[in-house]
C-alpha cells in the first residue's frame, strides 16, 4: 500500500471563491481528482496560521517545530556556529510607516545592503539564496512570537518590534537599517531611478536546531517528497522525507508527499491551469493504483498564498480516499488537530 499526501498550498481559495453561483474549483477540468473524491470522505481540519508550522504539526508536537528561519536555513545546507535564525527582508517604509512589504532587489543591491549592516551590526551572519535571506546571531535568544512581513502593511514598524529585552539585538539591527539604509549609495540610485526604496531590514520567523527525529521512523514507512509546482517546501525535506523526482520513484510502505503552490499574483485562470495540470500529470497515475486498491490518497487545501504571511482562518478542506476498512471507524468531519487526520489517514 501507498499512501499520498497532496498538500494544496493556497487552492482553498479556490473552493472559497465564486463565479456564477458555482466555486471556482467546480470548473477545473478534474476526471482523476473525481475519481478519488467520488469514494472519498471531505472535511475540516485546523492547521493554524502559518504554512511551514501547520505541516510541521501534521507530524510533530508544535513545541518541537524549530521556527520558519530554521527551516529554510536547513536547504541551504550552510555550515555556520550561529544558534538563533531569523528570516529577513527588505520593506519599504516611509517615515516609520510601511508602505511596501517586499522591495524588490538585485542579487547584488541585496548584498550591497548587508554588507553595510554587517560591517556594523556584531555577531552576526547573513546567509542568501535567491530571494531568501537568513540572519544568524551567535547568541541563543529568546523566543518571542513575530509579525510577518505580509502582514505589516501600513503598519508603523516601531510597534512591531520585539517586546523581549533578550532580543535588543534584533530591535538594534532593524532600527540600524531604518537609519542609515535610507541614505546609501544603492537606495540613493534606486530612488534617481523611481524604484522602491529597500530602507528597512525586517526579521521574524525565528527558529533554532529542534532536531526532530525522521517521520519515517515514527510512522514506520519509507518518506518521499515530490514537489510538484510553485516553491518546494524546505520543511519536508528536514523531516526526513527524500526529494524524488517522480512519483514513480515512490515504492509499496511509503508516504509520499507531494505538493501545489498557487501564486498570489496570478489570477484565477492560472490557478485552475495549475491544478488541471496536477489532475492529468499526477493524479492519473494515482487514481489508476487507487482503483487497483493500492494507496490511499489524502489531500488538504489550505489558504497559505504565501508562507510569509499568517491568516486569520487558520481551517483547511481535507479530502481522503482510502479502501472502505478505513471508513469502517468514525471519520469525522472537523478534526481540530492535523496529526489526528494523518493518524487516520495511515491507519
């Protein structure tokens, strides 16, 4: 038996949005997706508010999940003697004020920038992929909850600055670029050019090493990981679960993971494209093992859009698809903790 996990970052937007008196999932073009529903169960489950924490808890207690910053630090696969991780990136604000959660830069404007607030900023080390930026202070800090930067809008950022003395550090570093980024020679060019000012460092998300044993060894299946559009998720890999290339690499005792990531600044017709593509490239070849009674199939749409943002509804849709002995116990409709529905899903 094969079991699938099909994470569907952001589709639930799809079931909640309308056209014409129908969602707008009912207009995907979805034959393998209805051959699984059709025999499946559907319902809620509580994930939480943010993407890489609400996944984590499908597997682990959430005091062991290790912060967003740990986890995308992990994929970059750095070595480094920093204890505590913030993820970081450049906003606009305009005399305190946020006007612009993601200022958009160059590989090389965005290093400029942190080379400047690292000649003066201590014991501390920026770690840069593409667009991620990872800030690690040698120090072990203390945990406090943080504002995401999605969600910092309009918002005067002296508010959202750590509560916690343990974190003067941090508040020291985000004040140090709202002071002296405005007047360097990279935002000074920009401005000449009528781009957005990149004038404040923000940091949140921050985690640390939780070391959280393998899945594979608390389940007592094979993990694997296919990410099938939009940005891989670094936690699953942390996990334990081995990144394969195609579902065909997924073998008889494993949970496969795979996941869907829909872009915020695409439009419905995308979004359906997205996950008419899904149902013909993947979901074929499941819902041919599923009819041969070979895997279960359980999936989760979710409204995380973005993994930088925290939502207020923190519920997802889950649908799962399993011979009918699973369903011969009470499956219910609301499940209030992720782990319970994964649990019952694996049987």
């Amino acid at each position: 038996m094969k079991y699938y996990l099909i994470s569907l970052n952001g589709y639930g937007e799809l079931l909640k949005k309308n056209f014409r008196g129908k969602s707008l999932f009912e207009y995907a073009k979805k034959d393998n997706f209805r051959a699984l529903s059709g025999v499946g169960k559907w319902g809620y489950v509580h994930l939480g508010n943010s993407l890489e924490k609400s996944y984590c808890r499908l597997f682990a207690e959430e005091k062991d999940f290790p912060g967003e910053a740990f986890v995308r630090f992990s994929a970059l696969k750095a070595k480094t003697d920093c204890s505590t991780f913030f993820l970081a990136r450049f906003l606009t604000q305009v005399e305190g004020r946020v006007i612009e959660t993601d200022a958009v830069l160059s590989d090389k404007e965005a290093r400029g920038l942190l080379d400047a607030l690292s000649a003066q900023s201590g014991e501390l080390e920026f770690f840069v992929s593409g667009k991620e930026i990872v800030a690690g202070f040698k120090k072990e800090l203390p945990a406090e909850p943080s504002v995401f930067p999605e969600n910092m809008k309009y918002k005067r950022f002296e508010e959202c600055l750590y509560k916690n003395k343990g974190l003067a550090d941090v508040n020291a570093l985000i004040d140090l670029s709202a002071k002296t980024l405005p007047e360097n020679p990279i935002n000074k060019v920009r401005d000449d050019l009528g781009e957005m000012a990149a004038n404040l460092l923000w940091l949140w998300g921050q985690g640390r090493d939780a070391k959280i044993p393998p899945v594979s060894a608390e389940i007592n299946k094979e993990t694997f990981y296919l990410p099938f559009e939009g940005n891989p998720m670094p936690l699953a890999e942390l996990l334990g679960f081995e990144k394969i290339a195609d579902i065909s690499e997924g073998r008889d005792n494993s949970l496969i993971w795979l996941n869907s990531s829909l872009n915020a600044k695409e439009g419905a017709s995308a979004w359906l494209k997205s996950f008419e593509s899904l149902d013909r490239d993947i979901l074929g070849k499941i819902s041919g093992e599923f009819l041969d009674g070979k895997c279960r199939a359980l999936f989760i749409f979710d409204g995380f859009m973005s993994p930088d943002v925290e939502i207020k509804n923190g519920w997802g849709v889950f649908m799962a698809s399993a011979e009918k002995t699973l369903f011969g116990i009470r499956f219910k409709k609301y499940f209030r903790n992720g782990n319970a529905v994964v649990k019952k899903f694996l049987g």
